[in-house]
C-alpha cells in the first residue's frame, strides 16, 4: 500500500559526507515547515544502536559478511515498524542516513553474498518498503578513507579492496535504478552538493504533504561546520 509520506535515503562509501548531507537537508526542509523524521540504519532505536556498537566496534573483527547483513536486516525491521512507517502514516518526509542499498553494497559486494539473494531477503523482511528517492555521495575509496578522522571504526579498518567493491555495488545498483537514484560527485564542494539535493528534493516532494506549522525563514548555514561523516 502506497503511504502518504516521502523516504530519502542518502548513501555512499566511507567518508562521503552524506551523513554531514543528510543533517544539513533535514535542517533546510525544517526551516521550510516541512514535517521531518531523520533515522540511521543501523541506530535509532534501542535495537539499532545496539546493533550499530557491535557491527562497527573495532575490536570485533571475525563477523562474518552473513551475519553482518542479517544483524543490519534485523535493525531495519525494527526501524520501519517502530520509526518510519508511523511517519509516512503522518505524511512526514523520512530522512535516511543509509538503508537496504548499504546492506547490498557492504554484505553484498563488498562482503561477497549473494546479490539476488540479498536484496530479496532484505525487501522482503521489510514488507517492500523503499525510498522513493535514493542520493548516492559517491567518491573513489582511498579519497573517502583520507577524510576518515580520528579512531577508525570496524568497516573503516577493511582493505582498500573491500571498499572498492562497495563502491562498484553502489554505482550498479543506481544503474539498475536509475529513476530512483541521484549519483553526485562527492568530491564538489559541500555547498554545491547541499544546493543540488535540496533543488532535486523540492522538485520531487509531493504537493499535499504535510508541514509542521511553524515555518522560519531560511539561513545559509556554512557545510563548513559540519564534519564529513560515514
């Protein structure tokens, strides 16, 4: 069944920014009396978080790419039953930072599963629900890895190699989909990419969805202040 509300999901390897994107995005829509939920996947919940500390502590290095998918799997069932789907039923705009095409790319090429596989599995245990707008930060790895400051998490610590393939999945999956995808060069400037995504979003969101009643006028906020996240 079709929902009221909006999902964008922002994607894209280590380092991309999207995380920096996404908050930034949420901020502009809410300046604009949108109604806005923002989640992580993995994170959110009491679950996700959970689940989030144990698939990127650092010192946890023999999960295996199955079990990693299965993990993220769980946390989004829980995240679209108990954050999202009440938020479409409202006709809030939902605000992703990552989703199903993470699992893909990291479990499914990166960690070598079974695409096919996956992807059913992952659309399945959440009864079908997917964005309706996907933005892919895409940017070679070794350059995503550079801006990575600080303690490095579990997936920032793997091979080169691995994110290579990561970022092969992202770029194939858009392809497949391209309706549903907006690929930018995350190596513009921070400014340039915000404007682009909201310009793309405005367009996109629907006539009719619902806004918080409190609109106030909009300021350029520097991207400078927000740091580049995963």
């Amino acid at each position: 069944m079709k929902h009221p509300g909006y999902v964008i999901t922002l994607e894209g390897p280590e380092g991309s920014g999207k995380s920096s994107q996404a908050r930034w995005l949420v901020q502009a829509l809410r300046r604009g009396g949108r109604r806005v939920v923002f989640v992580h996947d993995p994170g959110t919940t009491s679950l996700g978080k959970c689940l989030r500390n144990v698939l990127l502590h650092e010192r946890l290095t023999a999960i295996s790419p199955m079990s990693e998918a299965l993990l993220c799997i769980a946390g989004r069932v829980q995240l679209v039953e108990e954050r999202i789907r009440p938020a479409l039923a409202r006709g809030a705009v939902v605000v992703c930072d990552r989703f199903h095409d993470s699992t893909m790319a990291y479990q499914g090429y990166g960690g070598r599963l079974n695409i096919a596989w996956l992807n059913r599995l992952g659309r399945e245990a959440i009864n079908g629900l997917m964005p309706d707008l996907t933005i892919l930060l895409d940017l070679p790895p070794a350059k995503g890895l550079q801006r990575v400051k600080g303690r490095k998490d579990r997936m920032e610590r793997k091979a080169l190699t691995f994110h290579q393939r990561v970022r092969r999945g992202f770029l194939s999956l858009a392809h497949r989909e391209p309706r549903r995808f907006l690929v930018l060069d995350a190596t513009q400037p921070k400014v340039d990419i915000h404007a682009h995504i909201f310009s793309v979003v405005l367009s996109r969101l629907p006539h009719g969805l619902a806004y918080s009643g409190q609109r106030r006028a909009v300021r350029k906020k520097s991207p400078s202040t927000l740091n580049a996240q995963r």
